[in-house]
C-alpha cells in the first residue's frame, strides 16, 4: 500500500525556507517511486546519493514526524529497504542520523516498523564494521518496542544475537558486537513475552543464564545483563520469585555502571540504567528490596560529583552536543527514580542535588525541573525545609522560578509542580510571591494544556496533573494574595480546567481521585460551584465512554473477521485430495481396530505414515501461518504508515485553519480599532472645526473692536485739528490785524512767531505718532488674516488625511473579505477530506 500518493506537501503552509528544507527527502520520494516501477541502475544511485546527503545533514528538525513530507520519505525508505534490490546500508546511515532525534526515534519503532528489516540485514556474511553500524541503529530504535505476537523475524533475530552473545569476546570489535547485540536482545525481550519465548526456545535457557551471570561477575555486560536476568527469571519463575539478595546484587552492577557510564558518556547505558531502576521501583514485590540496599549514599556521591563535571564540560561541547545533553537528561531521569525512594540515608545529598539540579537547568531545564520538585516533595508533611537547604535553593531558586519561554507546553509541566512544590513550604512562599506572577502562572498553564490535548492519553495524564497542581498553588496563594485569589476563580471557571478536574475525579487513578478529592476538602476551595465545576464534564465523559465501547466493538468485529479468514485459508493449503483420502482410510482403520479390540494388530508403519502425515500437515499450517503473519504484519505497518500521513495532513490542514483564524481575529482587531481610531479622528475634528469657528469669531469681535477704537481715535484727532486750525486761524487773524500796530514790536513778535513754530511742529510729531499707530494696527489686520489663512491649510490638511484613512479602512475590508473567502476555502476542503476519508473507509 502506497502512502505517500499526496501531492500536496503542505504547499498550504510551507515557504521556500521549507521548501528547501525538505528537498532531499522529496527527490528521495520520487526517485524510490521511479525504483518500485523501473528498478533501474539510476533510480538506485539517485536514492543512494539523496540518502547521502539526507544523513549527513545537520538539522535533525527534517525526521521530525508530524510532516506529510516526512512520513511519505519513511514510508517509501520502508519499502525500499524491504527490496532486496535496494540501497539498504544507505537507509541505514540515515536511520542512525534520524534515530538521534527523540520524536523520530518513536515513530521509528512504533508506527514505522523497521526493527524487521533490519534484522533481515543482520548476519554473519557482512563485516564486523557494518555489523557495529547495524546493531547501533537497532539499539537505539528497539528500544521501548511492543511485540504482541510471534513476530516471523523473531526466531532468526534471536538466533543471530545469542551466537554473537556466547562467541568468546577476545578482540574489541567482537567485544563491541557482543556487547551491542545484548543491547538489542534487552530491548526486544523486555516486557515482550513473545520475544522471550522465542528466546527460550532458540537457547538452553539455564546455560544461557550461567554465561550471563559469568558475564555480569566479570564486569561486563552492566545493566543489560541484570535486566535480561531479570525478564527471563519472571517468564520462567515469576517476580514475586526474585530473591532480595538478586536485586541488591542488580543494584551493585547498576551503580557501578551508572557511574562508569557518566564518565564515559554513554548514553545508552545511562538510559538502560534508568530503566532498570525505574522498573525496580515500580513494582511493589521488589520496591521493599531496594529500599533495603544499603550502598547507594556513597556511589551517588561520586555520581554527583562527576555529573557537575559533565554540565562544566557539556557547555562548551560543540563536537557532540546532542549526546552530552542526552547523557545528562538520563542521568537526572535516574537521580528522580532514586529520590522518589524517600531514603533517609540519600537525604544527605539533597543539597547536593539541588545545586546539581541549578547547573543542569541551563541545559535541560524540564529533567532538572522534575529532580527538584521530588526533592522538595519529600518534605511536604514537615511544612518546612532543612536549612542547609534553604541556603544551597536560595541561590539559584529565583533562575528556576522564571517561567519557561522556549516550549512552554513541554517544559511548563515541571515548572508548575516546581511551583506547586515549594508553596507547600512556608519559607518558600514568599519567594514564589515575589518572583511568579498570577498572569504568567495561567499562561504556562494554558500552554501545558494546550500541548497535551495533542498528546493522546498520556497527555490526558498529564492535563490532569497540570490542572491539579495548578489549582493547589492558587489555593495556597490565595489567601496571601488578592492576585492569586482571583487567578483561583479563572481557573475554576475555565472550561477545560473543569473538565480535567472531573476527569481526574471519575478516573481509575486512585491517587488521582486523592488530589481531586483533597482540593475540595480545602478550607479556600469556593464549596458554591461544585456544580458548575464538577458538572461540565459529565456529559462529555459518557458521549466519551459511549464512543470508546463503540470503537472497541468495532474492533473486534474486525479481528474475529480477519482471524476466521486467516483460519480458512490455513486449512484449504493443508494437504492434497490424495493425502486426505489416505489418512481418511488409516483413521478409519484404526477406528475399526480399537472397536474391536484389535490395535495391537496394526503396524506401526501405519501408525507412523498417519505421524507423518500429521506433521506434514502441521508444517504446512506452520508455514503459512508464519506466510499469513508476515504479510498481516506488513500489511500493519502499511496501515501505519498510511495513519501517519492522515495524521501528518490533518496537522497542516489544521495548522493552515487556526493560521488563518488567528490572522481572521487578527484583522478583525484592526478594523475595531481603526475603526475606533476613525472615530476618534472624526470626534477631534469635530472639537478642533468647533474651536476654530470660536476663535474666528473671537477674531472678528476683536477686529470690530480694534475699528471701533481706531476710528474714534481718527475722530478725536481730526476735531483736535479742527479747534488747533481754528485757533492757528483766529491767532493769524489777530496778528494780521496786529501786524501793523505792532510793527514796533516786530523783533518781540518775532520772537513769539519762532514759539509757535515749535508748538506747530510738536503737533506734526503727535500727527506722525497718531499715522504710525495706524500703520501698525493695518499690520496686525494683516497677520490675524495670515493666522486665519493657515488654519484654513490646517483644516484641509486634516480632511484630507480622514479621506486617507476611510480608503485604508476599504483596503482592510477587502483583505478580510479575502480570508473569509480562504477561511471558506479551507472549510471547503477538510469537509472534501473527509469524506474522501470516510469513503475510504
């Protein structure tokens, strides 16, 4: 089944950054489809050489699944390594390149299967490099597999690795494929009951233990050697079998090689490490005997000490980055198990740790996050932390309590119980007051939340704990803060918080039911909306119910089908018309012989022919059992690979939807606000064209006036010259008729007629005075109506940048009249998916 017929490759959403992004992987694409349909040379050497450059890229971001591009170049990389035409030690390079990524290490192992054709590749003809090469890869991505049934790989597989396992290990590469192909023997036995039958019937299962309890004595082996023990004594004798001094001599091995594993920076033991400890605390029949070891205090010393040195040196690695940073997120995962252990004697290097948790949190902040909430957890019923401390967290506690900003929905978890964790502490309060905020307390919520929605299940598990956790701080802050009591209050009111909470309430977590429980039994938890908070997700959780019983049925319906067909087929391959008439005539004869007490006169040839045919049958059932399985297997991981893309295509479509969306609300916040601008505008305007009208007429009364004054002032003026001409007159008059008795008094007169000349030219300096007044109110005529001119420029000015802004406000509308157009579009096309979809199905 082809999956990656979608031509689409995100174009919706992808730019030319993208574009070139996943070049590589789309030639490869088109050169495997050419390779399935021609099998030719060049096909060939054109996905050798795209494989290439595909495994030496340096963005691992390309295997990252989620992209129709990604899943189309891993489902075609499937069908080509399953050719024994192809280029299979290329695929294998970009396996080990991709098998670094986390997310594409799961979809490696989990949905695109590649674990048997791997193992197909793995024999004794190849080199012992390529056998290094190929056992690597099938380290890394068997780790964590599922097998539910007898795999047909399983017997050649197991074969292939216990050779390699019991072949004396003298020379370093047999050393290393001995080592790795136990690796691998772990990771495919573990919590795989077929995979360890398999194994039990390909060795002798009590010689096989003696070697590995000869490995494991002798240094060699670690923590692989203790978790195979460990999964062969339960499929043979059961956990509750295991003795407690195995399990203390399991965790002698397990910290030896937790230790040697820091120094070395082998990740793959530092993960194994964690596993094992992991699932050692995990079960209740073995959990008693770890807590009895007495011998941790002194190994987690040392582990301390060389971990401080790994996060010196992790920092400045740029060879290696990936693998320093993996080194160290197991090393922290293991130091949480051995925490939660609540050892008294380990609570002596909690300071320790906690400065430990301070340097790692710079290079991976969510595994420090954990470590030191479980430290600070353990002291939760005394209310209060030891000094010692209190004095190490001080340092770098307001650095942990900065909210996440780089992928708040991962990290933001471990921040929260972080949070949540040092509430409980009376001394820490204050400092979780002073540093985190109610604002972005709910936004790193709302980010968690939103990034388990998308997880399936588990991110079910972890909503639930985010929004218990969450609702816990805010009602131990609540009473200290008005800020958190109101934070309180919006979260019991989100609506997705109150379905998690009644989630969690009906869930088969029975300390989950605990958590739920105890924050109602708080003395600040509001008892009024019980039913408003627990009663929103009731009807969800049965429509929920209802759909999963459906599913379920469904289900199996499905595989009772598939089971009977199977069965059938079996049965019309079992032997030939000849052969049944045979063995229908020995069956009668036998019948015939026990009726009448006569079987002991049958041959034993008889009896050994029917044997034969027996098993001949058998074996032809066996075989095409075995033919039957590996083509539903197949066909499985088709199928998987087909939900993959589904899923891939889905994401983008939605991606493109809530794009468009976002940029939908986005304009529809312009337009308000533009809108409200224009309003704005229009109202300022308004006031500025209601002022202008005030002072224009201000100025017309002030120019009325200023008339007024002047020409009074031109009217006194020209009555004073009247009565002085007047007076000039008559006195000229008088001396006329003076001059001629007064011509004795010429001299005197004279001198009386230079006094008038200076009183005459005193009064054409006051009528000069009186002109230049004139002038200068002409002049402040002239700048009133300059000052009017300019703000008649300014009003225009203002009309014409509203007109500016109304043809804006149509470009806005008409690109919101586009998205909706697209948003329709979008619709248009999720509903064409579907149904094609269901058509499909």
């Amino acid at each position: 089944m082809e999956v990656d017929g979608v031509e689409n490759w995100n174009s919706g959403t992808g730019n030319a950054a993208d574009a070139a992004k996943f070049a590589n992987l789309k030639a490869f694409v088109n050169a495997a489809r050419e390779f399935e349909a021609t099998h030719s040379e060049n096909a060939i050497n054109l996905m050798t050489r795209y494989l290439g450059l595909i495994a030496s890229s340096c963005d691992l971001s390309i295997f990252s699944p989620g992209r129709s591009e990604v899943c189309a170049f891993f489902s075609s990389l499937w069908r080509v390594m399953s050719d024994g035409r192809g280029p299979h030690w290329a695929g294998v390079a970009v396996l080990a390149r991709a098998a670094i990524e986390p997310s594409a290490k799961h979809a490696l192992t989990h949905t695109y299967k590649f674990m048997p054709i791997l193992a197909r590749l793995l024999c004794n003809v190849i080199s012992n490099d390529k056998k290094i090469k190929l056992l690597s890869v099938m380290q890394d991505i068997s780790y964590g597999i599922k097998i539910s049934w007898q795999e047909s790989y399983l017997s050649g597989l197991m074969k292939q690795l216990t050779d390699w396992i019991l072949q004396p290990m003298t020379e370093p590469q047999h050393r290393a494929i001995g080592h790795k192909s136990l690796t691998v023997l772990v990771n495919v036995c573990y919590s795989n009951l077929p995979a360890i039958y398999a194994l039990m019937r390909t060795v002798d299962t009590k010689e096989f233990v003696v070697h590995l309890i000869n490995l494991k004595d002798g240094g060699y082996g670690g923590v692989e050697v203790c978790r195979l023990l460990l999964c062969l004594s339960g499929a043979t004798r059961g956990a509750a079998s295991t003795r407690q001094a195995d399990v203390h001599s399991y965790l002698c091995c397990t910290m030896r090689t937790f230790r040697n594993a820091i120094i070395e920076r082998d990740a793959t033991q530092l993960l194994h490490a964690y596993t094992f400890i992991n699932d050692l605390c995990s079960d209740p029949n073995l959990r008693n005997y770890v807590s009895t070891y007495p011998n941790f205090n002194g190994p987690l010393q040392d582990a301390i000490k060389d971990t401080e040195g790994l996060c010196v040196t992790a920092a400045d690695d740029t060879a290696e980055p990936e693998s320093a940073v993996t080194c160290l997120q197991n090393i922290l995962k293991f130091l949480t198990v051995l925490v939660s252990l609540e050892l008294y004697s380990v609570r002596a290097q909690h300071g320790a740790l906690v400065a430990l948790c301070m340097k790692a949190s710079r290079l991976c902040l969510p595994h420090a996050l954990e470590l030191f909430a479980a430290i600070v957890t353990q002291y939760r019923d005394e209310g209060r932390l030891p000094p010692s401390l209190l004095a190490v967290m001080n340092q770098g506690l307001p650095a942990l309590l900065v909210p996440p900003a780089l992928e708040p929905g991962k990290v933001g978890l471990q921040w929260l119980v972080v949070v949540g964790a040092l509430c409980e502490s009376c001394e820490t309060q204050q400092s979780v007051l002073k540093e985190v905020t109610p604002d972005s307390f709910e936004d790193t919520l709302y980010s968690v939340l939103h990034h388990t929605a998308q997880s399936g299940v588990v991110g079910a598990e972890g909503g639930q704990q985010a929004v218990v956790v969450s609702c816990r701080t805010a009602l131990s802050l609540a009473p200290l803060d008005p800020r958190w009591e109101a934070a309180l209050c919006r979260l019991l009111e989100h609506h997705q918080v109150r379905k998690l909470l009644c989630a969690g309430l009906t869930s088969s977590n029975t300390q989950r039911r605990k958590q739920v429980l105890q924050l109602v039994k708080h003395h600040y938890f509001p008892v009024d909306q019980m039913n408003q908070v627990f009663g929103e997700g009731a009807a969800s959780l049965s429509c929920m119910s209802e759909g999963v019983s459906c599913v379920s049925e469904g289900v199996t319906c499905v595989s009772v089908g598939g089971a009977r067909e199977e069965g059938e087929a079996a049965w019309a391959q079992r032997l030939s018309p000849a052969q049944e008439h045979a063995i229908d005539a020995l069956v009668d004869k036998l019948n015939d012989a026990l009726r009448n007490d006569k079987i002991s006169d049958i041959a034993t040839s008889s009896v050994m022919e029917l044997y034969g045919y027996k098993m001949s049958c058998l074996e032809q059932r066996l075989h095409s059992h075995t033919v039957a399985l590996q083509g539903a297997t197949e066909h499985m991981a088709s199928l998987q690979h087909a939900l993959a893309l589904l899923q891939a295509t889905n994401s983008s479509q939605q991606d493109v939807l809530y794009t468009t969306q976002m940029q939908n609300e986005k304009h529809k916040k312009t337009i308000e606000e533009m809108h409200k601008q224009l309003e704005d505008a229009e109202s300022t305007l308004r006031g500025f064209r209601a002022k202008l009208a005030a002072e224009r007429l201000d100025k017309e009364h002030v120019k009325d006036n200023i008339k007024k004054e002047c020409n009074a002032q031109l009217a006194n003026m020209e009555a004073e010259m009247r009565r002085r001409e007047k007076e000039a007159e008559d006195r000229l008059q008088q001396a006329d008729t003076e001059y001629k008795a007064l011509q004795k008094k010429l001299e005197q007169q004279c001198h009386k007629n230079s006094e008038l000349a200076n009183v005459l030219s005193k009064f054409e300096e006051r009528v000069r005075q009186r002109e230049r007044r004139l002038e200068e109110a002409a002049a402040a005529e002239a700048a009133l109506r300059k000052d009017l001119d300019h703000r008649d420029a300014v009003i225009k000015q203002l009309e014409k940048s509203v007109v500016e802004r109304e043809a804006r406000l149509g470009q806005v509308t008409a690109q919101l009249e586009e998205m909706r157009r697209v948003q329709e579009m979008v619709a248009k096309l999720m509903a064409k998916t579907a149904h094609t979809s269901n058509t499909s199905a």
